[in-house]
C-alpha cells in the first residue's frame, strides 16, 4: 500500500508524528575547558566532571544554577573530553549556564559567553547548536611552605582515605596524551588552592610526568609514584590491622627529587610503563612548595 492509498486521517497523522519527531531531533553541545595561562592552548584542557545546566528562560542576577531554580530543565555532565551534549530538545529558546565553583573565574565575552550563558534559539532551520563553550581560570594563589597533590579534575578527588588525610591521586589512560598536547592535572596544596599543574603524557611503553608551578609558586622537592592499579599503592601507604591502608608515604614513592633551589618546572620524569597498554595509570603526584 503507498502513502496515497491510505486514509487522510492515516497521513494527517503519519505528517504530526514527523514533525514531533524532527522537532525533538534537537540538540545543544559544548566543552568546557581550563586557561591555564601556561603558553598552552586552552583547548588542551578539558575539564572532566563539570555540571552544565538548561533553562527555559534566564536566571536573575547572582543566582546560581541548579535544579531548584525557576525555568530548570536538565542538567549534565562534561565528559572525559570536556563535551557536553543536551539532546532531544524541541524547537524554542533555551538557556544554557555552568555550575560555579570557589576559586574560578569565568572568561567572557569575545568567544566566551558574553553573559556567563549562552541563549539558544532552536528552530526547523537551526536545529542544532554546537560550540557553547565555557572556559575558566583558576586563581593560582601563593603557597609557600605546603604540600601538594595532583588531583583528577577538582581538590579532594580520588582520595586515598575519606579522612584524617586529603592526599589524592589521578587516573591516566595510556593514550590519552602526547608530547605535543599531554594530558594536564591540578596540583591542589592546603587541599583547595591551586599550585600548579602536572602534565603526562606516554610514547612507546614510557610514561612522562612534569611538575610545572603556577604564578610565583616553586618546588622545593616532588615525590612521585606510578602503578598499573590502585592496589599497587599499598606497598607505600600506611597499614593498620583495623583499619587497613590508609595515608600515602611519598618518602617511600620510587621517584624523588629534592631541589637546593627553588624549581617552577621539573622536566620532564620518565617511568616504564611496559605492558600497561589499554589500561588506566594510576598516578600519586606530592609536592612541597617551596
């Protein structure tokens, strides 16, 4: 039977379903990304686990996106790109926000955002936004005389214990970086202030690891560990017959380094990774600020 042959009220409805479906094939999609001010673009650095919201109509001044908010419709989180992607949307207005956190500082105008959001008009002739980008920067503060640790994405992630000690470590797929754009982590000191930055990258069953302090910060010594699972850590933290393991020990990690003077920049430190294709790195990077 063809499309003719069929009642009228079959096509009228064949018709609606079509532009429900069209309607609803709309998305919008973005990155986030990190300006570390380091000479890097800031492409290289997207931000893992940010929220970014979407909204029927705008905010008030100085309110701050979530789910409570008047007009919320959805929320998401950028992935290990920084990509994130709202799907499914119907032809209107939308309004498109990132979460705010302490110590970040959102860049506006020109490609950024020109009001810390973007206003999306989808339409039967603009069914799909991409490139509603965020980009922030993190207040690099001075921590003279702190440890410090690298940290996934955000201070605290990736604890080794949930308390009494706030020593962190990261995840690295082999493969993720390279020389040219290595994959960059935040050194966290006091547990919120940015320090500095860890850059890692892997070529041909090496990994390669460079500390890297940020505004007027330096290094006085950096420990560093490298392990093709978490359980491998055991051997250099502390152990209690009640509580199990517990803290790092970076006295004890395979690679340390002590500075007679103050170092803003490592080089780069090279680990065998041999057999540790298709898996994730498990990294612990200390430091003391000098």
């Amino acid at each position: 039977m063809t499309y003719s042959n069929l009642p009228r009220i079959m096509l009228l409805t064949v018709a609606v379903l079509g532009l429900v479906s069209v309607a609803s094939a709309c998305e919008i999609s973005g990155y986030k990304y990190q300006e570390l001010s380091d000479g890097t673009k800031y492409v290289n650095n997207p931000i893992q686990g940010w929220d970014v919201y979407l909204f029927s109509q705008p905010l008030p001044a100085g309110t701050a996106p979530s789910s409570e908010a008047t007009g919320y419709l959805a929320q998401t989180t950028t992935g290990a790109d920084g990509k994130y992607y709202f799907k499914n949307l119907g032809y209107k207005t939308y309004y498109v926000y990132e979460e705010g956190r302490p110590g970040w500082t959102q860049l506006t105008g020109g490609i950024y955002p020109a009001n810390s959001y973007y206003k999306v008009i989808l339409t039967s002739a603009a069914r799909v936004a991409t490139e509603k980008n965020f980009v922030n920067k993190y207040n690099v503060v001075k921590c003279s005389g702190e440890t410090a640790w690298a940290a996934q994405q955000k201070p605290e992630q990736n604890r080794f214990v949930e308390k009494g000690n706030w020593a962190t470590y990261i995840t690295y797929n082999v493969g993720e970086g390279t020389n040219v754009t290595p994959k960059v982590f935040p050194l966290y000191a006091g547990q919120t202030k940015l320090a500095g930055s860890l850059y890692v990258y892997d070529s041909n069953g090496k990994l390669y690891v460079k500390y890297v302090a940020g505004g007027s910060n330096a290094f006085s010594e950096y420990h560093l560990q490298v392990e093709d699972e978490f359980a491998g850590f055991q051997d250099v933290r502390t152990y209690n017959k009640k509580t199990g393991y517990g803290s790092p020990i970076p006295g004890q990690f395979d690679y340390v380094k002590e500075y007679t003077t103050k170092t803003a920049d490592s080089g780069w430190i090279t680990v065998p990774i041999s057999g540790y294709e298709d898996k994730d790195v498990y990294i612990a990077a200390h430091a003391a600020m000098a």
